[in-house]
C-alpha cells in the first residue's frame, strides 16, 4: 500500500455526512436492503443515495471526496458503481492518528 494521505483523509472526514456513510458501509446489511448488497461489490451508490434522501449529484460530491482520501473503493460493473471500505487505508489511519496524536 502507498503512504496514505493524512491531510486529505482529515479534509474527507470532516464532513458528518460522509462518517456515516462510512458508518453504512462497515455494517451495510444493518443499512441497506439484502437487494441492494452485492457481496462481491459492495453497495450500488444509488443505494446510498436512496437512503441518505440526498440528490445524486450532492451524493457523488461527498462519495468522490471519500475515494479521493482512499477511504471507499467504487468498483464499476456495467452501468452500476459499487462501494466498499478501504479497511487496509481506514486502519493505516487510524494507527497514524494513534501514534501522533
């Protein structure tokens, strides 16, 4: 894995909208419907959309900051784009905050 960008991470997660989707990912069968979870791909982003009651324009904004920072991985598969956690970057971070704070 390359060096994680802290700055960019802390810019991500300063955003409540954007913690609680990471918050729906970590447990995405408590938040979504057993349709919407692709196990192999993650949550479709219209489901996150859905749920939020967002536009889908506010909600690519706040997605596109959350892989940005490496925080969500999308996975494209035909017209849909799925997400899922970067646990190894969400761990990486949260030993660094650890270590220096």
């Amino acid at each position: 894995m390359s060096k994680i960008d802290e700055n960019l991470i802390h810019k991500a997660l300063a955003n409540p909208f954007r913690r609680e989707v990471l918050r729906w990912l970590k447990t995405p069968d408590q938040h979504f419907s057993r349709g919407c979870i692709d196990l192999g791909h993650g949550v479709p982003v219209n489901a996150i959309q859905a749920r939020s009651g967002l536009s889908q324009s506010n909600v690519s904004v706040h997605v596109a900051a959350l892989v940005d920072a490496e925080l969500l991985v999308a996975t494209r598969v035909g017209q849909w784009v799925f997400l899922t956690r970067n646990e190894a970057v969400i761990h990486a971070f949260a030993a660094q905050i650890s270590l220096h704070l």
